[in-house]
C-alpha cells in the first residue's frame, strides 16, 4: 500500500516535472557573468571556487574581500599578506608564468594583473577552456578603485567591492588632504636596481611615477620615461632631496650615496635615502593610500603628518589589534 502511494506521488511529480518549460530544469545552475577584460575580451565566468590570482594587488582585493578560501595558487609578487605565499601555491613570476604551471592547478578562473607575461603564455592561456581574465591596471585612486570593482565583480561579490571601494577612496580623500599641507614639494630619485655602477630609475610613466604624485612628490627623473639607467651627469643635474630604493637599508644602501652619480646631491650630503617596500609602494591595491601617505612622511618629516585609520586589510595577520 505504502509503495504504491509512493509510486503514485513520484508519477505525479515527473508529470508535472515534464510540463514545465524546458529551461526549468537548469534554472539552478550558476549562470555566467560576461566580463570585458583588460584586452577587451568578453569572457563568461560561470565558477569562482578555484581562482589562480596573478599580480599582488589582486591576491591582496581577494584576501580584503574575505574570498582567500577560493584562491588556489598565486605569484611570486603577492607578498601580501605574508600567509598567501606560505599557504599558496606560486606559479611564479606574474611576467615569466608557464601556461602549463597555471593550468596544472585546476582553476576554475584565473585573474592576471595587466602586464603579465610572456605574452606567448597570455595568448595560450586566453585560449584555453579555463576562463582568463586580465585585470585593468590604474595607478591613481580612480584606477584602484576600479581595480577592486572588478576583482568584485569577476568573484560575484559586487557589493562587498563597493565596500572595500569606499574605503580606500576614503583614505586616498585622507591623504589628499595631507598633500594641501605640502607648500614646497620636494624632488626625489626613485632607485629600482643598480646595474653596471649605473642605477635603474623611475621616469615618467611608471608606478614609481605615480607614487610619488599621490606622496606630493616631484619625480626628479621626470624627463626621461619609463625605468631606465641614469648616468651621473643627469642625476647630478636634478640635485634630488632625496633618494628612493627599492629594498632595505643597510650597508648595499650606504654604498649607493658612494656612487658619483650621488655623492654630491642633497640627498647624499644630508644621507636622505629611503628604503620602500617595493610591493607595498607599487602595488597599488587596497593599501595604496598609507603607502603614499608613508613616503609624504619619511620625505616632509616636519609636517607631522597623522597616520590613515587602520583598516583590516592594512594589518599583517597575527600582529597587535
């Protein structure tokens, strides 16, 4: 009797099952999200479960959104926070990927900072089944914010990207007003690397560039464009308050004031050289605005200048609340 009225019921639900139109049955699937990327692609992202995040600033929006379980695998310039290479695996430099080392991972996505490379390795991934998407890279306020909304959007978590949005637009308002302070803005050399006795400096165009603008600094190689090596007799034409390196201080830092190209400016004579965390300056992500802030500082020591409000994702896990 049971089994019957059992029977009966199932009869009557595959029935009613049949006569309900014919997409009712994928109704629950996840429907794809069109995406135009950094290239202009319109790609279809169904599956954010397993995302691969090439470029620091994007593993530091997705690790900001609360979406750190989703991410896979990262690159080697993803730095922070420290746990996303310490608990990730790394695919490698953003602009030296293996297709085969991302795509050996099993993503369901994978988000890549504009400016990764090879491009052979870009072409081949874009390619692939696994939806590719190359995240638009800005180096101002507009394009962080940007930057965040679409990493948002790319996750299906567009309002947790307002949010974070908001946030930081906060902070770069914050630190806009810290640069009305600045009546006198000072020059400085950004020093990437050294190579042949001749350092490699930030010119106009760059995000070292563009860092130094949101400090309220004057980019003293602004003449030249790009990342280029800088002969003494330029260097020395600028006369630079102060200089910029990539890395830490120490000794290798000391050496450098040594070098004719900066024994005789201000910044050597005075010893005003700044050692930046080149991830945190140039990353521009949701930390952008204390990095800037903190250079304004260590460059116009005098103006005092307030720290921005501590954010969550401007805290290293594990440190003091």
């Amino acid at each position: 009797m049971v089994n019957a009225i059992y029977n009966s019921l199932k009869l009557v639900f595959l029935l009613a099952v049949s006569l309900l139109p014919h997409d009712y049955a994928r109704a629950a699937e996840p429907v794809p999200t069109e995406i135009v990327d950094g290239a202009g692609r319109h790609v279809a992202v169904k599956d954010t479960s397993r995302v691969v995040a090439i470029g620091g600033s994007i593993t530091e929006i997705l690790y900001a959104l609360g979406l750190q379980d989703r991410i896979v695998a990262v690159d080697t310039t993803s730095v922070f926070p420290p746990q996303a290479l310490k608990d990730k695996p790394d695919v490698g430099y953003m602009r030296a990927l293996s297709a085969e080392g991302v795509l050996a991972l099993g993503p369901s996505l994978v988000l890549a900072m504009e400016g990764s490379g090879p491009p052979a390795t870009i072409n081949v991934l874009q390619q692939a089944s696994v939806p590719f998407l190359l995240v638009p890279e800005g180096h101002d306020a507009a394009g962080v914010a940007a930057k965040i909304r679409f990493v948002a959007h790319a996750m299906g978590v567009d309002e947790k990207g307002e949010a974070l949005a908001r946030a930081v637009a906060e902070d770069f308002a914050a630190l806009e007003a810290m640069r009305t302070r600045i009546k006198e803005p000072r020059g400085a050399v950004f020093v990437m690397s050294m190579g042949g006795g001749s350092p490699m400096v930030g010119g106009a165009g760059t995000g070292a560039d563009a860092a130094f603008k949101l400090a309220g600094v004057t980019n003293a190689m602004g003449a030249i464009t790009g990342y280029k090596p800088a002969s003494g007799e330029a260097v020395l034409a600028v006369e630079p308050y102060a200089v910029v390196k990539m890395g830490q201080g120490g000794g290798a830092a000391d050496a450098l004031l040594q070098l004719p190209a900066f024994a005789t400016p201000p910044a050597a004579r005075d010893k005003r050289l700044i050692p930046v965390d080149g991830a945190y300056l140039l990353a521009f992500g949701p930390r952008t605005p204390q990095a800037a802030r903190d250079l304004a500082a260590a460059i116009y020591p005098e103006l005092d200048l307030p720290k921005l409000p501590e954010r969550a994702w401007t805290r290293t896990p594990g440190s003091a609340q």
